[in-house]
C-alpha cells in the first residue's frame, strides 16, 4: 500500500456496511452524502430511515456480500461518483466495534494511494461493545487483508476459492 503524500482535501462520504442500526447511527451522528453497502435481501433502507435522511444524497450498491467485496465495491464507486458530488477527501466507515478492527486496515488497503483519510464511526446495537463481541483475532484480519492484495493483484478477491461460504453468502443476499 502506498501511502498518500498529501491528503487529499474534500467533502467526507459516509459508508455505512449492513446493518439497520448502522445506518440509523450514520443517520443520526453524520453529515454529508451516505453510502449503504448491502445485501438486497435486508430491505434497507426502510421508508422510515429515507424519511429521515431528507435532502441528504442517499446511494445505495448491493453488489458486495461480505467486507471484501463491499470494499471492492466501494472503491469501483469512489472511482466513478455521481458528478452532483464534491471530491472526497475522507472516507467514514459506519459499523460494529467488532468490524472495525478489521474493516479499517482493510479499507486502507483496498482505497491506498487515492490520498483519501479513513475514518470510522462505531455504530453498535446494544450495551458497551466489550460485552458483545470480542474483538476480532488476527485470522479475519489477515483474511480480509490477503482477500484485498489478492483483489487489488488479479481484480478477484479469492470469494470462489471457498465455495460453500460463497454459497452462504449468496443465499443470505439474494
């Protein structure tokens, strides 16, 4: 990954990855355009969290089934937007305390070199995140690390070389 010289200056694009509580946190403690990365069976968003986004631009791409392919998904956005958008300077990913750890250094690699700061927004459901989740092992985050280098390599995140969990995934979303 190579990192930017000079970060780049510009409007900050709220992505929110799955999750009905995540998009009402994203709703709720941020500004600026959002992006909803989901599954199409999940229904989001709701009439009710439309309503609540008002004016504020709202895109949605449900082409990503897990982290992987969600940040792939993202970056393919980002490198065409909508031309009613400003530039991106920032990156705010919206998820649980228990994602973050391993979508931050993933999403660094998948957007590195763009010159765009990523930051994150805890979105979590319930309690004090300690007590729901613990955090994840090295295993997801390499995982999910190598899946990007594999991605950004061959443009493949490798989700064909495990077909029982793109099974999974695939009957979850569609």
């Amino acid at each position: 990954m190579r990192p930017a010289l000079a970060p780049a200056r510009g409007a900050t694009l709220v992505v929110v990855f799955d999750g009905y509580h995540r998009l009402d946190a994203a709703l709720e403690r941020s500004s600026g355009p959002l992006l909803l990365l989901s599954c199409p069976l999940t229904g989001q968003p709701t009439a009710a969290q439309r309503l609540r986004a008002g004016p504020r631009p709202l895109f949605i791409d449900r082409s990503g089934q897990d982290s992987a392919r969600q940040l792939t998904a993202l970056a393919a956005w980002l490198a065409h937007p909508p031309a009613s958008l400003p530039p991106f300077g920032r990156v705010l990913l919206v998820s649980d305390s228990h994602h973050i750890p391993r979508l931050l250094p993933a999403a660094r690699l998948a957007l590195g070199g763009w010159g765009l700061t990523v930051a994150s927004l805890l979105a979590d459901a319930d309690g004090p995140p300690a007590l729901r989740h613990p955090p994840p092992g090295l295993g997801p985050i390499a995982r999910d690390w190598l899946r990007l280098q594999l991605w950004r390599a061959t443009g493949s995140t490798g989700a064909f070389l495990v077909p029982a969990i793109q099974r999974r995934k695939q009957q979850e979303c569609f």
